[in-house]
C-alpha cells in the first residue's frame, strides 16, 4: 500500500498488487526463502520484483512466471568470508562502507525512483538495511522478512574493528526502524531495532520428488548410506580422501568445481540441483550453519553434522535450535579437514529428530504481506517493549563475550515469548485481566507498576537475571541501560 500524503484511499487492487522484494547479498540461503515467500505472492496473482545479486536459477527452477522480475542490483554485502568457515570482521566493515555507506544519496535517489516507476504496493527486505529507507523516501510501506538483522551481526565487529565504525550500525538500526514491522522467523537473533514483530513457522522449500525418486535418479541402491556436501565452497587447500567416508557411504558434493577430481565414493552435484528433494533424501547432512540448511534439515528430519563457523553470532542460535530438536551433531574443524568423519556420521544417523512444529512459513509469510499491502494494519501479539528489552540485554550478553568465543543463549531469552503468553496476564473474575509479575522478591520502593504490561515484563527480566544468578548477564545489560535513572524516570512520569 503506498501512502498517500492528502488521502487515505490506497492504490493497490483487490486483485492484483506489485511487491519490490529486496534480498541481502551475503549467500544463498536468504534468495533460497524469499522463493518460497515470491512463489505464494505470484500464485494469488501479484508481481514480485526481486533485488537481487543471486544468480537467476535461484529463483527461476521455482517460479515459472512471467509475474516474476529480476534486477540485478547489491544494496549490501553481507559478511566477507575469508574461507567457508571464517568470516573476516573489518573486511566485512569496509565492504559494507564501500557499498552501501559512500554511495548512500545515489542509491536512495536511484531506488526511490525504480520503486515509484514499478508502483510497488509493498516494499519488502530480507534483510536489506537501505531498503527500508527508499520506502520511507518513495511514501511506500516497508516490512522485513528475516531470522536475523545486519545491525546485529555487525555490532560484534565494530568491537573488534574499532568504535570509529559504528556509524554502520546505527545508520543499520535506523533504517530498519522505518520499516513497518518484522516478520520473524524461527532461530532469530535479538533485533530490537524494529518496532513490532510477527512470528511465522519455518520458511522451507517444498519438495518435488520423493527419496526414493532421488535415489533412483541418482542411480544409488537403497543399501548405501547418503550424505550431502553443503558448505557453500569448500576449505582452501582441502583435498578429499577416498578413507574420508566409512565403508558402505557415498557423498554427494554441493559447490565443487568443474576441474576438481573427487575420489569414486564422492559425486559432484550440478550447480542448480535442488537440494532440498537431496537433503530429504539423505542420512545425513555435512556442513556450516545457515537458515537454508538449518530449516530444510529440520523440515526433512535430515540428522546435521555441522563445523562452526568464526565470527557470524547468528549461528548459535541456529544451533540451539538444531540440538534442541535433536537435529544436531558439531563436528570440530580440525576433524573436518583431516578426514576423521566416520563417528560424526555414525551418532547423525542415530539420531532421531523431533521437529513437528509448522513448515509453511511462506505461505503464513505472503499471506501477511498480501494483507499489509491491501492496507491492512497488522499488530504484534506480544508486548513489544518488553521483546524489544530482552533483544537489548541479549544483544549486550552477546558483546560481552571474549572475542572468537561462542557463549551460551540464556534460556529466558529462548522461552520470553511462551513465558509472556503464559504469565502476564490470566483471566479475572471481572471478565478482564490480572498481571501476574512473578517478581515477588522485589521490594518496589517508590511507585507502583500500575499493572502495565510493559513494566511488568520489565521488572520480570530483571527478577529472572537475579534469581539466576548470571553475573555476565546482569554486566552486559548494565552497559546498555542506566537502570536506576531510567526506572526513576519512567515512575516520576507515570505518577
């Protein structure tokens, strides 16, 4: 819906809408869900421009439609990868300055204008900073589609590359505040920069085959044991070993080069094969962390064998939720290179996953979107002052980590949402409703919480840091906030 400056009337038709969906330019794993997201858009009947630097096979091997547009243009970066595992934290600042920070003026000028001349209904990001802006500039809506946000990937490097860069990150933060609300996808990272959140299932592909059509394609007998290759490029300097695979297994490789030779128990798979039909028709899976291989190998029940990657803090919460659903095995690097696969292998196909939760993201997605765009105004189930405060003290629990090391996601933060659905707030004998703070080891000593949602879910994080005890906890959130002055603040306003 595009916002009128002197009527409320809307241009979007009841039948037809025209979406500009932007896509970050760091791997495929973001081009690989807004396909699913595009394809339900372009089946009820609307347009979708994609933005995009992925190759076209991406999102053509999905959607055969003329309703789908291409344009070849990278608003950010991403992470610079200095291999497949190890992200390098400066380049990555510089790279993002070099594309998206000096040439700002010039791409909103050039977007604001491509937006008016398609007359987009919707803008749509996953999860494009300046997109969100050009919106704002062109009087279009604006919504975000994602897991995790730039602002919040980055900040971890600004404490590494130094405090001159962060005007990255607040320039980040700032232009996804113009965006209307986020859709939030599981396995998400703390984003407090948005105003209003909605939570949707997994964004997962749709297979086209069965397993047992997959391996008959690939002429594999059902004895042998599967697992795919996905790591996006492999190591520099990794040869392959035949001794790599115990007996009786045969791994098929996403990414390898055409010149590369592979011993006889590894296949090179074609540079478009459709991995989630392969993925559904494995043992197992061997690679790095990304939402595309998290999700399909949760969707498929495809046990994950994966290696860390260095410096990219959305990944422990990805795999939080792989070993919570049982989904997951770590493998260290070390091993990885040298070729001792087997007992990984081994305890993956063990393993018995147990994620039942939806996989139709993209439907709920584009049906949210579809609405938005028709001029609906979507509002958030949960209390977004007390989701916006916990993504703050989560994000600050983060920085405060030792450089290169990974640190636990504290379980209040990974539960907030049941938690605030259960306990705030129960039904009264009244017919209205009572707040339950859960905070009676607080002595409030001047005001009252009045009962306000936010106040309450406020005082119940603080009450949850100290009942458990979590030093670190209560350091990085100190960093944020000046507790007492803000606390004193609010109860001076409110009385």
């Amino acid at each position: 819906m595009r916002i009128e400056q002197e009527s409320d009337g809307v241009s979007a038709s009841r039948k037809h809408l025209v979406f500009a969906y932007y896509i970050t330019g760091h791997g495929f794993g973001h081009a690989t869900r807004v396909t699913e997201v595009a394809r339900h858009l372009i089946d009820a009947g609307h347009d979708v421009h994609v933005v995009t630097g992925a190759p076209d096979f991406v999102f053509t091997s999905e959607i055969k439609s003329p309703r789908l547009f291409i344009r070849k243009v990278l608003l950010d970066c991403g992470a610079v990868q200095a291999d497949a595992l190890t992200v390098d934290r400066l380049a990555s600042l510089e790279k993002y300055s070099e594309t998206a920070v000096k040439p700002r003026a010039k791409i909103l000028a050039i977007e604001t204008e491509w937006l008016n001349s398609i007359k987009a209904d919707l803008v749509v990001s996953d999860v494009v900073p300046v997109a969100c802006r050009a919106a704002a500039d062109a009087g279009i809506r604006s919504v975000c589609v994602t897991n995790f946000s730039w602002d919040f990937i980055y900040a971890e490097y600004v404490m590494a590359a130094g405090l001159h860069h962060r005007s990255i990150v607040w320039q980040i933060a700032e232009d996804y505040s113009h965006c209307e609300f986020l859709i939030r996808l599981p396995g998400y990272c703390p984003m407090p920069a948005f105003r209003d959140v909605i939570d949707v299932p997994l964004v997962v592909r749709r297979l086209h085959k069965s397993a047992k059509e997959v391996r008959k394609e690939l002429n594999v007998p059902d004895d042998v044991k599967l697992v795919i290759l996905n790591f996006g490029g492999q190591p520099s300097g990794w040869n392959i070993k035949e001794e790599y695979l115990p007996p009786g297994w045969l791994c098929l490789v996403c990414g390898a080069s055409d010149n590369e030779d592979l011993p006889p128990n590894f296949r090179k798979l074609a540079r478009d094969a459709y991995t989630p039909d392969i993925i559904a028709a494995c043992d197992c899976m061997l690679g790095k962390i990304g939402y595309g291989t998290c999700s399909e190998a949760l969707a498929y029940k495809c046990p994950f064998v994966f290696v860390r990657r260095d410096y990219f803090n959305e990944e422990p919460f990805l795999r939080n939720m792989l070993e919570y659903y049982q989904c997951g095995v770590e493998m260290i690097r070390r091993d990885l290179i040298t070729g001792h696969w087997r007992p990984y292998l081994e305890r993956a196909i063990s393993l018995k996953p147990c994620y039942e939760a939806g996989i139709n993201g993209g439907e709920k997605a584009a049906h949210i979107l579809q609405e938005t765009a028709f001029g609906k105004n979507y509002a958030s189930d949960k209390l977004s002052g007390a989701r916006r405060l916990r993504d703050a003290i989560v994000l600050g629990y983060q920085l405060q980590r030792a450089p290169g090391r990974d640190c636990a996601i504290p379980e209040w933060y990974s539960k907030s949402g049941d938690q605030l659905d259960q306990s705030i707030s129960t039904p009264g004998n009244d017919g209205g409703f009572k707040f339950h703070s859960g905070i009676e080891d607080f002595d409030i000593l001047h005001g009252d919480s009045h009962d306000l949602p936010d106040t309450v879910a406020f005082l119940q994080s603080l009450s949850e840091l100290v009942a458990k005890n979590t030093k670190r906890e209560r350091k990085a959130a100190a960093n944020i906030f000046l507790w007492e002055v803000l606390i004193i603040s609010y109860e001076d306003k409110v009385l």
